[in-house]
C-alpha cells in the first residue's frame, strides 16, 4: 500500500511539473502571437531592432546569447573540471572540505554581485588586456578580426562571456565533482595495479566512467548561462549587434528583456520581448533534454552508474 501511494505520489509530481511548463509555454505564446504574427519569419531572422518604427528583429540578441554563452563555456569548463579532480583525487582529506565550501558558496552569490564586481573591478582594467590580445592577433586573418573591438571596450561580448564563466564554474564544478565520487575504487585499484600512474588512471578509469555526468554537468551550466540576466545587462554593452569582434560591445536575450520591459507598455513592444522569452524558454528546454538524454546514454553504456 505505501508503496502503491508512493507511486501515485510521485507520478502526480512529475505530471503537474509537466502540466506547469506547458502553461508557460501556452501563455507565453499567446502574449507574444501579435509580435510573431507582425514580423513573421523576420522576427527571428531579422537583426532590425526599433520600438518607435515597430520592428523586431531578435536575431542579433539570439547571436549574442550564443556568443557569450560559449565563451563562458569554453572558459569554465577546464577550470572547474581540474578544480573538481584536484577536490575528489589529489587534494589531502583536509583540504578537501574547505574547497567544497568555498566552491558552494560562490554558487550562492546573487548574480548581481557579480556583476557590479564585474563593471566597477574588471571592465576598467580589460580593455588594456583586451588590446595585449588584439596587437598579438592582428597580423592574421581571422583571429586579428575576432580579437578586435572597434573600438576595444570592457563592456563588450568577452567580459559578459568571463563573468558568466565565474558564475557557473561552481555549479559544473560541484556537479563533476559529485560525479567523480562515484567512480568505483575497483577501478582506480585496477589502474594502479597495472602500473599507470594517477594521471594514467584519471585518464583511463575515472574521465570514461563519469563522461555522462561531465556533459550533463556542463549543459547544466551552459543552462545558466543562457539565461542569466542582471550581470550580462551591465557589462555587454548593450549594442545590438552581429559581429565576430568579442572585444567590442553586444547584446543578449535576457539583458533586453530586463532593461526594455518597463519602457514597453503594450502592444507589439511588449509582445516582441515576450517572444524574447519565448526563444529562450525553448533553447534552454532544448539544453535539458540533450542533458538527459546524453546521462541516459551515459547509464546504458557504464550499466546505470553514473
């Protein structure tokens, strides 16, 4: 009997949370028809962004998103996955603990903090680092026109990529971590048994075993970082625009809808950056479902431990 209740407990749980997302699916797209009917496929296609003509055009705050969504990626995830090896296989059992807190306890820290760290420390100092990179760079083709500004700023894509890489490096971090310590000490024995030596066996015993729960770990992050609001509206620049130079200034998604949402007073403003909302519900819905589908994958190839 408990566990018949249990069952309906639990079934009744997953389905309202079911029944939730698709209430904030259907509302959301409701409110944003009369942009999405207005522009058409230029909604999404377009980099046209200009409330007193009426025209919406997302593309560029889309693209900006992505910009700084991978640069935080590329630049959390080896920092937090050699943080959580260093915690779970070489750090000494005392030193272990204090990393762990301090790790969850950047977690903790509300975004908006670190975005004022971020504009008042940072972005007065980048520009000159910014520029070390660009004079590097500038004699080659591609990478002189990436490490570009025009004019260099430290409001710009690069900075709003750093400060979303500080800001979910402690979740990637924790999650790795967690993911480490399930690695079974059999097969850390083995390795050491055949001579290999630690980085031998991290490679061939505990990186393989925990690959699902490092993607899911990074998706997770990338998740956050898609959404994040308050601390990519201070330091990206707010410029809409589509350009390979990350040293100069942009825009993202959520950044807009929390600076323009109380100068839209109705009509098809509002209902353009609702449709905002919309892409970004759908992308990071998007990045759930391929996590679990790669952990998933993941427990079918190591047996279910992961």
């Amino acid at each position: 009997m408990t566990d018949r209740v249990l069952r309906v407990v639990i079934w009744t749980a997953g389905a309202l949370v079911l029944v939730i997302l698709a209430l904030i699916a259907y509302t959301m797209i409701s409110e944003a028809m009369p942009a999405f009917r207005a522009e058409g496929l230029s909604y999404f296609t377009s980099d046209v962004w200009d409330p007193a003509h009426n025209q919406f055009g997302t593309l560029a705050f889309t693209y900006g998103t992505v910009v700084v969504s991978g640069i935080a990626v590329v630049l959390a995830v080896p920092v937090s996955i050699g943080i959580a090896l260093f915690t779970t296989e070489v750090a000494p059992r005392w030193l272990r603990k204090p990393i762990t807190y301090v790790v969850d306890l950047l977690a903790a820290v509300p975004s908006v903090v670190f975005g004022l760290w971020c504009l008042l420390v940072l972005a007065p100092v980048l520009p000159g680092f910014y520029q070390g990179w660009h004079d590097l760079f500038s004699g080659f083709p591609i990478l002189g026109n990436v490490f570009d500004g025009a004019p260099i700023s430290g409001r710009s894509f690069m900075t709003a990529g750093i400060i979303l890489a500080v800001m979910i490096t402690p979740i990637i971090t924790s999650i790795a971590r967690e993911t480490f310590a399930t690695v079974p000490p059999s097969l850390k024995d083995a390795s050491h048994a055949l001579g290999a030596t630690r980085w031998e066996m991290i490679r061939a015993s505990v990186l393989p075993h925990s690959r699902g729960g490092v993607t899911a770990a990074v998706l997770i992050g990338l998740g956050r970082a898609l959404g994040e609001t308050i601390a990519v509206a201070l330091v990206i620049g707010s410029s809409p625009q589509i350009s390979a130079k990350l040293f100069g200034s942009g825009d993202a998604a959520a950044a807009v809808i929390a600076l323009q949402w109380g100068e839209a007073t109705g009509g098809i403003y509002r209902s353009a950056l609702i449709g905002l909302g919309v892409v970004l519900f759908a992308v990071t819905l998007l990045v759930g479902v391929v996590a679990r589908a790669t952990v998933a994958r993941a427990e079918r190839e190591t047996g279910g431990a992961v």
